[in-house]
C-alpha cells in the first residue's frame, strides 16, 4: 500500500484496456437514430433500446418513445432494442401492422440460433442468466417447454431433474468462470450434456481487462447503470479481485471521501456506456483530486498501449 504522503501527491488513473460501448449496443443506438431520422410517424422502443439511462433519455429527447408493453404501441415504427425478444412478440407486432426494426444484437441473435438448434434436436436447453433480464426473456420465450434460465448453477441441486438429451448456454454476458463451474456441475448431474459457451466477445474482453486492472489499483470505479447486467457483472468480478469496487451511473454519483489516501484508481464501463460518461467521471475525480491538494493526476489509457 503506498503511503499517505506519497497518495497525496499524486493520482494515477487507469482507464482498462477493453470497456464502454460494443458493436452490439453501438449498433442499435445508430439504428434508432437513423429511423428518427428517415421517418416522420411515431417510433416506439419496446423495453430499453440498451441498459443505460443516458442512452434511453437521450432517445427520448430524440422523439422516440418507450414502451415495455407491446399493447400500449397503436401504430408507427416499433425498434425491438439490443437484447431481441420472442418470435412471438415480432409476430403481433407485425400483426398489429407495425413497422419492426429489429436491432437485436447479432451475438444474441447467436444465442437464438443455438438454442433452436438444441430444441430441435430434441435437447432440453438450460441457460445461466437472469431470468428476470429482458435477453432471457426473448430466449426462454422460443421455446417455454424446453427451455430452463437458471440464474444461480453453483450446486447440483440448483439443476433440475430431467430426462434425455441437456444443452448449457449462456447468457451473452455471464462471468465465464462462473459458467465454466456451472458446465462443470451439469456434466456430474446429466448423462448427455452438450455445452456452449455464448458468452460475447465484448463481454469477455470487459471482464479480462478488469481481472487484469483491478489487482494493480486501491479503487476501481465501474460507470454503468443499475439496470446493465454487464456492468454489474464487472462490479463483482472486481470484488472477487479484492478491489474496493463501486458501480456509478454518472459523474453526481462520485463520492470525494472513496479518494481519501488512494494514489492508484481502476475505470471501466459496461458495455452500454457511452464514452462522453467516463470522461465526465474522469475529469470531475480530477476536480476532486485537485481540490484536496493532489499536485498531479497521471491518466493511463489501456485503449492507447
Ligand atoms: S454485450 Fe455482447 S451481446 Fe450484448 S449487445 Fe454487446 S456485443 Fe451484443
């Protein structure tokens, strides 16, 4: 640990080398705003376009309303956001007359293929995810029967008891540790167990790059919303580093006493984090910083190595 008088001249910051927006979210951000601007009628996102506040409040500002029921959209253009949904939700929507943009991440739409995949090969398909995430909604929904989101596969008895033919997938942005465990678990329980792994590329390379980052610092600093499982997702895998670890969904929620006597801090982002937020949170710890009497913070951006 340094000392004191050392943490109170200088801060070092390091932003990790892999954080902040993926060609997922990226994708569908540009897709909303292109149908702003090429259509006059009413645009409608069902559920939010990504997990992130600003995103979803900046869009509104924009003119294109959210809803996350399908029922309350009567007419115009509705964007299916980033995580998908349903066939069956695509399908009313199109019933209905809508016009459907669907901005499903490619690398969910992975996710869809393997499970179909899976179900009609006659497999019952367990997926470790959040039951409760609107991603996890639109896989368990191709198939309800068949298909089990479990959010906790950490002992035998979290697994259920089932005959035939088993298919682990994951959630796009699972802690591959935890997943690796769960694959483990469900070869001991089942007799014909075939496993892939769906986690994202994005999602992996934010989690290395935190593994990497967080053990070298005193504090790291995730800028994500409550609402992004990515971001929290990176939030407790820095905890399991040992790192003092906080989630922030802006610059406002910076507290000046977590800097007390830190001389070296970890920045990351989820995925769904525009990059203009990180540099808020950066250049406001550097007002803090200053304000407490550090003579010189030294900023280090894995992106540039
Ligand atoms: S986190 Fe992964 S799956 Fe989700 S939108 Fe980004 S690239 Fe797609």
């Amino acid at each position: 640990m340094v000392s004191e008088t050392k943490a109170m001249a200088t801060l070092n910051l390091y932003l990790a080398k892999a954080r902040g927006f993926c060609m997922g979210v990226e994708r569908s951000i540009s897709m909303a705003e292109k149908a702003r601007e090429e259509i006059e009628e009413t645009i409608t996102i069902l559920n939010e376009i990504v997990h992130n506040n600003s995103v979803v409040a900046d869009l509104e500002n924009k003119g294109i309303s959210r809803t996350t029921n399908l029922d309350d959209v009567k007419e115009g253009t509705l964007i299916i956001a980033a995580h998908g949904v349903a066939p069956s939700v695509i399908k009313k929507a199109k019933d209905k007359g809508l016009n459907v943009i669907d901005s499903t991440c490619p690398l969910v739409k992975v996710i869809h293929k393997a499970v179909d995949y899976f179900i009609n090969r006659n497999f019952t398909v367990l997926v470790h995810g959040d039951p409760n995430h609107d991603e996890m909604k639109g896989v368990k929904g191709r198939n309800p029967e068949k298909i089990h989101v479990i959010k906790e596969i950490t002992k035998p008895e979290d697994l259920p008891d089932i005959d035939g033919k088993v298919a682990l997938i994951s959630q796009s942005t699972q802690s591959l540790e935890l997943f690796e465990k769960a694959a483990e678990l469900i070869k001991q329980k089942y007799n014909d167990v075939k496993i892939k792994n769906t986690i994202c590329d994005a999602t992996r390379k934010h989690q290395a790059a935190i593994i990497e980052l967080a053990p070298k610092v005193n504090l790291v600093l995730v800028v994500g919303s409550q609402t992004s499982a990515n971001s929290k997702r990176l939030v407790s895998i820095s905890k399991k580093t040992g790192a003092e670890t906080f989630l922030i969904d802006s610059a406002d929620e910076l507290e000046p006493e977590w800097f007390s006597g830190i001389e070296n801090i970890g920045i990351t982002a989820g995925a769904s984090t525009p990059d203009h937020i990180v540099k808020k949170v950066v250049e406001r710890i550097i007002r803090i910083a200053l304000k407490n009497g550090i003579k010189k913070v030294n900023i280090y951006d894995g992106k540039e190595d």
